[in-house]
C-alpha cells in the first residue's frame, strides 16, 4: 500500500547519485575553504590612530574599529573606566598599540 501512495520513489540513477554526490563535495569544499581563508587572513589590527579590538557580548562579540578623533575619545572613556572593567582591560592595549594611551 505504501509503494501507491508515494509514487515516484525509488532508488536514484547512477547520475543522479554521482551529481548528488558532486553538489555534496562543493558544499563540503567551499565550508572547509572558507574555514581556512578565516584562520589565515590576516587580521586589521590596531594601527598608528586607529583602534580595532573584539569583546565578548551577548550575541558573541563585538567589533570596535575607530580611526581618529573617534578612537581618542573612545580610547579616553575606556582608559577613565574602572581598572577591573572587563570591556576597558581588552580595550587599552590596542589603544597602547595605536598610541592612544593618555
């Protein structure tokens, strides 16, 4: 009774077992190249006047990337905050590094 109701069904082709298996191999690749590319690249650090710094947040991190008066002020307000504030102890070395420290 099955066999009627799901008309159609079968086993696939040597082809479209071969195209699946293709598609799945591309997927497979670009994930794992992907992968790799991210490990590698290089990353934007903190430069001369521009600070770039990842902190834990809620939805996993956040990116700060300020250049110029930005990055001095923001760099000031970190370096004013509390010495045991988690975001300001991630913040001020790469404002060191920008040579941003007040």
């Amino acid at each position: 009774m099955y066999g009627k109701t799901n008309l159609g069904a079968g086993t696939m082709s040597a082809r479209q077992k071969r195209g699946l298996g293709i598609a799945g191999s591309v997927i497979v690749l670009g994930f794992a190249g992907f992968g790799i590319w991210s490990a590698v690249a290089p990353d934007a650090g903190s430069g001369p006047g521009c600070v770039n710094v990842t902190v834990p947040s809620s939805t996993g991190g956040a990116t700060f990337h300020d250049c110029g008066a930005q990055a001095r002020a923001f760099c000031h307000s970190e370096f004013a905050a509390p010495a045991d504030d988690a975001i300001a102890t991630r913040v001020r070395p790469a404002c060191r590094q920008a040579g941003l420290d007040n």
